[in-house]
C-alpha cells in the first residue's frame, strides 16, 4: 500500500501561493518550503535584502585576496539572472568602510597594510542581511572560463566566525567543487588522514563529470543541528556529522586570489574582465512551515518571483571519500527533489532533479472534479506546465511507492 502524504493549502482572500520543494526519499518525504531568496527578476538589487561587502570589509584580507567589491558597480540583472564579473582596474578606497585610512590592518598581529590603499581589480558579491540558522540552501550558476578566478556560495557568521561552504571554484577547474566547512572549535576542523597521526582540515576537491562554465548547475546543502550535507543537481556529494549552530549569513561572491593565497593562482594580468558568473536564482528553504514565505498569485510582483526557463546539467559525481561522503547507510534512501514553482498566474515550472529519476515516476494534476488536467513522467530538469484553473488544481506526485498531493 502506497503511503500517502497530503498537503492541503486552503485559498481564503489572498490566493496566496509559495513555491515548494519535496525532498522524495525512498523511504520518507521531507516537505520544503520557501523561506527567502531571490530570482532576480527585478530593474535593480534589492539593497532590503542584500548588501554589496561583509559589513567589517571589502574582501576577506587574511586571504591575501585581491579585489574591492564594489556597491553594485560589478552587478548586472539582465534577462531574470544575475551576473558578477571581475574587472582589472587600480582602485584606491577603504578597505573597512568604518575605520580611519591611517589605520593598521593587521593579520595574526602582523602588519597587512593600510586601511587605505590600492586594489589591482573590483569586483562583485552579495550577503543577505538576513541571518539563517539551519534550513536548505541553493543555488543555480554558470561559472567564468578564464582561469584564476574564486566563484563560491557560502554561510558565513557567529562570534566567532563559522562557515559553511556549499561551494568554492576556481575557474580552471570547471569540472571539480570544493566542500568545506570550519567550526569554531578549531579540532572539529581536523580529521585524521589514514593511517598516519598527521591531520588535515576537512575539507575536499570533489570531481565530477561536466562543467560548471558551460551550463547550469545547482549546488545545495542542507544544514541542520545534527549534520551538514552538500548536493550537486539534487545527488548528495559530502556529509559532514556537525552542529555549528551559530545564525549566517548567505554569501555569494567572485574573488580574484593573489599568486600567494589560498586558491592560487589568480588571473593572468591580461584579462581586464573576467566572464560572468551568472545566477538564475538562490533559494531558502525551510522545514517549518510558520516560517514560509508567501506571494500572490494576483499581485504583479508574484511576476517578478520565479526566473525564466533555464536549462539544467547532468553532472554527477565522479569521485568520493568516505571521510567527505560518508558510509554506505547514509545515502542508501536518497532519492529526489521536486520543485514546484509558479512563473506566471496559469504558467508553472516542474524541477526535477537527482541522481536517478524512477522510470515509473509520474506526476498529473486533476481538477476539483478529479479530470486530469496534464499528466507525464518526472522528467530530469525543468518542465513548463500551464494550468487553466489554478485555484481548484491538485498536483499529484507518485514516486518510489509514495504520493504526494499538493492543492494550488
């Protein structure tokens, strides 16, 4: 007998509708729902939400880094994506907004430099103004194909400092992703490296086939007070068995590295603009429903909130550690993720993704009299379905012998 998970949203005034997600495991459902985000749709940033530096500075210095990200001057919204690009040009500014330009910026109390001085290349990232403390986290992008160049989408906060890094590239490297993640208890950093005594950072280039600069990919992870796991198109690539429960905030940013730094090399001095790094979109999801964010349906901006088709690649992992992924037992229900998410007030997009889709996975949607308005198989990637009776339409989703039934 199937088990069945109904999901009944009752339409009062406001025909309010959020997207969501279902995590279909072969042994469970994880309902997701859309907790913030953006698919930038809109003329300009959203300063409301986003701010252009880390709030205490202009890059991370320790890192010996060498771009100023600029207040929106390296950001362009164009076709419902966002696009970052680093550009070489000599800048003279602050390196902390706050602090005088005489004074000492000092790492690991050595001297750095000043706080005023130049920087060889501008460039672009965003922060959410809005800290997280667990939930699910993604990302869809294309990365720049000149190399030298530090793409990545991150959490990053706590007193002290915490991260979680879903992922960090370096563009000639289109083929591999770096997970990483750092407590602030220094020794939950450090795992033992076979059989010797000798430690290392956790922390892994993980290859895969296909290319972060050709198509798009999405990169997700979920974090939760038990663990931390990392996904590459819907298939889980590392696990890390952590808490870090400190509130982040999400980042998303293109660091041009020294030739002395970590991710070194940077970019050849002949590149005066790097390629975008384009964004469809980046989403939060939670597993709390009180904390949904919600739109309507009838309001012009419910136009604004889900990006235009974009087409989805098949990378998959290539290589794993157990360290990085983890035994057997914790992958063996994994299954897929579906998302559900309106474009216009009758246009819908259906986003599968996942390692395997079953061949007998279906979804059809029927209306308040049960006539099947639209059915197919789950098919890898993002489907356009058109509903004509948005507000008396069931989707019914069957997969791995469970249903699920979603009413908007």
């Amino acid at each position: 007998m199937n088990k069945i998970f109904f999901i009944l949203i009752t339409f009062i005034t406001t025909n309010s509708f959020a997207q969501r997600m279902w995590q279909i495991n072969k042994d469970t459902v994880i309902n997701w729902y859309y907790q913030d985000g953006d698919e930038f749709n809109e003329a300009t940033i959203n300063t409301e939400k986003w701010g252009y530096q880390y709030g205490w500075a202009r890059n991370i210095y320790g890192n010996k880094e060498q771009q100023y990200y600029t207040d929106g001057n390296n950001h362009i919204l164009k076709d419902g994506k966002l696009h970052l690009y680093a550009k070489r040009e000599k800048i003279t500014a602050k390196l902390i907004d706050y602090l005088p330009p005489t004074d000492s910026i000092k790492v690991n109390n050595k001297f750095y430099n000043y706080n005023l001085q130049e920087f060889n290349y501008t460039s672009g990232m965003l922060q959410s103004k809005k800290g997280f403390q667990y939930g699910f986290f993604e990302i869809k992008c294309k990365i720049p194909k000149e190399k030298g160049f530090w793409p990545a989408f991150w959490l990053y906060g706590g007193t002290p400092n915490e991260e979680i890094d879903w992922i960090e590239s370096k563009t000639e490297k289109p083929n591999q992703i770096h997970v990483g993640r750092h407590s602030k208890v220094k020794s939950e950093n450090k795992f033992r490296a076979g059989w010797h005594i000798k430690k290392k950072w956790w922390g892994e280039w993980l290859k895969f086939k296909g290319n972060l600069n050709e198509d798009y990919n999405i990169i997700s992870g979920e974090w939760n007070p038990e663990y931390i796991k990392y996904y590459l198109n819907g298939e889980c690539i590392a696990y890390s068995k952590l808490k870090m429960p400190e509130q982040k905030g999400l980042v998303v940013n293109l660091a041009v590295p020294s030739n002395n730094g970590p991710f070194k090399p940077g970019p050849d001095t002949s590149i005066k603009r790097s390629e975008d790094m384009i964004i469809d979109y980046i989403r939060v999801w939670t597993n709390d429903p009180s904390k949904q964010l919600s739109t309507s349906r009838n309001d012009e901006s419910s136009k604004k909130f889900h990006s235009p088709h974009s087409s989805l690649a098949k990378s998959t992992l290539k290589s794993k550690s157990k360290m990085h992924y983890g035994g057997k037992k914790i992958h063996e229900n994994e299954g897929l993720f579906v998302t559900l998410s309106p474009a216009t007030n009758k246009t819908y997009h259906l986003l599968v993704a996942g390692k395997e889709i079953p061949a007998n996975a279906s979804y059809k949607i029927v209306d308040t009299n049960d006539t099947i308005l639209e059915s197919g198989k789950l098919i890898y990637g993002t489907k356009e379905i058109t509903v004509t009776k948005p507000k008396e339409s069931l989707l019914i989703i069957q997969c791995y012998n469970q249903t699920v039934t979603y009413h908007f």
